[in-house]
C-alpha cells in the first residue's frame, strides 16, 4: 500500500534503520552531540534565531507558542479544523479570542486583517497557517506578517507550519514563531514537534509561562544541547537521519524544486482528467481535489490500486480526498497516483480511459522534451 495521506508520510528506510539502535540515555555526551547536530540543521531549515525540540505532536507545540507569548488577546486566522484549533487554544487559557473565518479554500486577505487590528488595538497576537492542511490552503503569511509587523512591532506572529516547513522555502523576516511536525514534511514517527523563533519572541517569552511547555526553560537547556524534561531521543535520531537523506538526495533547496514540480504536475495531471482542485490558492503540501464521489474514488484507489489517500472533515466530508505531495517521494511513486486516480474515474464509469493522467504528469515533471 503506497500511504499519501498528508500526514504522516511515509518514513523513509535509512530513518528506520537508524531509529532502531539501541535506546541512549539522555543525559549523556553521546546524546548531547547527536542533539547538537539535530538543533543545528534546525536553525538552517528555520532560518531563525533559535530552535526549539519537545516531546509532543504537533498540536503541543500550538499551544506551547500561544501560552509563552500571548498576553491578552489574539487573532486567529481559521480557515479549516487547524485554524480552529488555535482558536481553541487560546479560549482555553482564558486569553481574548477574535477569529476570523474564511471558507476552507480562500486564503487570508491582508486587509481583512488590517480592518480587525485597526477595529482592536489589543490584540497581541496573531496566529495563522502556513498551509491549512484541511483544504490543502496556502496562506500568504509572509505578506501577512509584513503587514502585521509594519503596522506594529509587538504583534507576535505564530506561523503553523507544519505542513510546509520542509517544503517550501518560508520567509521567517517578520515571523515570530514557526512551528514544524515531525510526522508530516519531516518523514519521522508522530511524537516530536519543533518550533523557530525570532529575537523578539526569545525577549518577550521573558520567564516563560506553563509547565510542561514552558519555553524559557526549554531554550536555556536546548543551548546546552539538552531538554529540560526526558527528550524524545529517538525520533531526534531519526531527525538527523532525516537530514541526512535530504543531503543525500540533493539538500533543501533540491527537495523544494523537486516538491513543487511534482505538485504542479500532479495539479496538471490531475485537471487533465476533468477534476477540480479545491483551494484557490493550492498548497505545495498537497494536492486536494473537490468531487462529489470522493469517498468512491477514496475507496477504490485503496482497494483496487493499493493508494491510501485522505478524505475530508466536517462539511467537507465526503467531498474532497488529499493527495499527500511532503517529504522524499520518488516521482515513479506519483506517476502511479494519479494513473490510479484514472483507473478509478474509468471503474466509476466517469471517463473512458487513456492514461492522460500518466502522460501528463511525465510531460509536467519532466519536461516535454524527454517524452
Ligand atoms: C497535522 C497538523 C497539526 C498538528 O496535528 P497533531 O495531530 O497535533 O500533530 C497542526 N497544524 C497543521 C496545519 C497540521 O497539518
């Protein structure tokens, strides 16, 4: 069974391999060093003034952002089940809540946002999506962050990344907090989440706030190369390792050239054939595809052509499925895909077919010359 669910992806074999050495203390020289390394490919893929690890999905490090560095009230961009979430979040603690609500396929809009922040000068914090893994949505984060920090300094901006840290280049200049799963772009087990941080959000953090996820405490230990509560050992093997296959395959800049060709052939491949992508503004994350018998093409790639894809939530259950796009995935792999999602419209007696899909995704991703 090929797994393209946008989340999690796939972990590739050398990972594996090299997260089933033997368990090492944590509080030890050799741990330490393999943390270093760790936090030091950290810092490059966040390209920002400091690297955080915590023993959590990804969700822990949501609400370890909102709590360290919220102080009254926050904006929150929900545009799907994850832009909810921060909504949540902040309820929860008892800070102020503002959402702003957009359907699951439309991006943020800059002057939305400004209207909000001239209507509530309170607001402290803001925190979006950088993709909206829901609909596969891109936000335009980094214009907004600009605007945000152009208009006021101490507005923090936490940037969700986790569905778009490790795949694509992500302009942190005006971003505060960026935050990063270890079960989608980075190809590891569930179980690690990671977070970047700005200056400001280093200085403003102060003393930190909340126990478990008190990042005052986690920075200062993290600078010596150790965790202030047990560090989740394993998967930061498996994190080095990872960074180690993305060099072997050719680095970053590599694995994001390669992503957003093999997303836009996908999205070619996948029109070729009369479908609909769903958000107005894709994702490279993955590729959503809006269609009434999603649940009947769902199935019967997973039955008939051994593809596990995912499908929708809440109002849109039933009415999109997600092609994973994050990670190492050799495009052999994605050629299938969408031959499978072919082979399905044809079974479903919606279109004779021609492989189209096949030999579009060839001609995008490779060129037409080469075919
Ligand atoms: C998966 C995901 C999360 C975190 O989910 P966990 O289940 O807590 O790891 C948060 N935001 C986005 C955009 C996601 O895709």
């Amino acid at each position: 069974m090929l797994l393209f669910t946008p989340g999690p992806t796939p972990v590739p074999e050398s990972v594996r391999l090299a997260m089933a050495t033997p368990t090492l203390h944590h509080r030890t020289p050799e741990f330490e060093a393999i943390f270093a390394s760790a936090r030091a490919n950290l810092l490059k893929l966040f390209g920002m003034e400091e690297a955080v690890m915590l023993a959590s999905s990804g969700t822990g490090a949501m609400q370890a952002a909102v709590v360290n560095i919220c102080q009254k009230k926050a904006l929150s961009i929900n545009a799907g089940k994850f832009g909810e979430r921060f909504g949540k979040i902040v309820e929860s603690f008892g800070f102020e809540s503002v959402v702003l609500e957009y359907e699951w396929n439309q991006p943020a809009q800059v002057e939305d946002i400004a209207l909000i922040l001239e209507k509530e000068p309170d607001i402290d914090t803001v925190c979006i999506q950088v993709c909206e893994s829901a609909g596969g949505l891109r936000h335009p984060v980094e214009e907004i962050a600009e605007y945000i920090k152009s208009q006021n300094r101490d507005i923090a901006v936490i940037a969700d990344g986790i569905t778009a840290v490790g795949v694509e280049y992500i302009d942190t200049t005006n971003i505060d907090i960026l935050i990063a799963g270890s079960q989608k772009a980075l190809m590891l087990p569930p179980g690690l989440a990671m977070i970047g941080l700005s200056e400001y959000a280093i200085d403003r953090i102060g003393d930190g706030r909340d126990y478990y996820f008190n990042l005052s405490s986690e920075i200062k230990k993290q600078r010596k190369n150790t965790t202030a509560y047990t560090a989740a050992t394993t998967l930061i093997i498996g994190l080095n390792a990872v960074f180690d296959e993305i060099a072997k395959s050719g680095g970053l800049e590599q694995l994001y050239k390669d992503t957003k060709n093999r997303a836009n052939a996908t999205q070619k491949a996948l029109e070729s054939i009369g479908l609909q992508i769903y958000p107005d503004a894709p994702a490279l994350a993955m590729s959503t595809i809006y269609d009434k018998d999603a649940e009947e093409i769902r199935k019967i790639l997973k039955n008939s052509y051994q593809v596990n894809v995912a499908g929708g939530q809440d109002h849109l259950k039933g009415k999109i499925f997600r092609i994973n796009q994050m990670g190492l995935i050799p495009p052999y792999q994605m050629s299938w895909v969408v031959n499978a999602v072919e082979l399905a419209l044809a079974d479903l007696n919606r279109r004779k077919y021609d492989g189209s899909a096949n030999r579009i995704f060839n001609e995008n991703y490779f060129g037409e010359s080469k075919i």
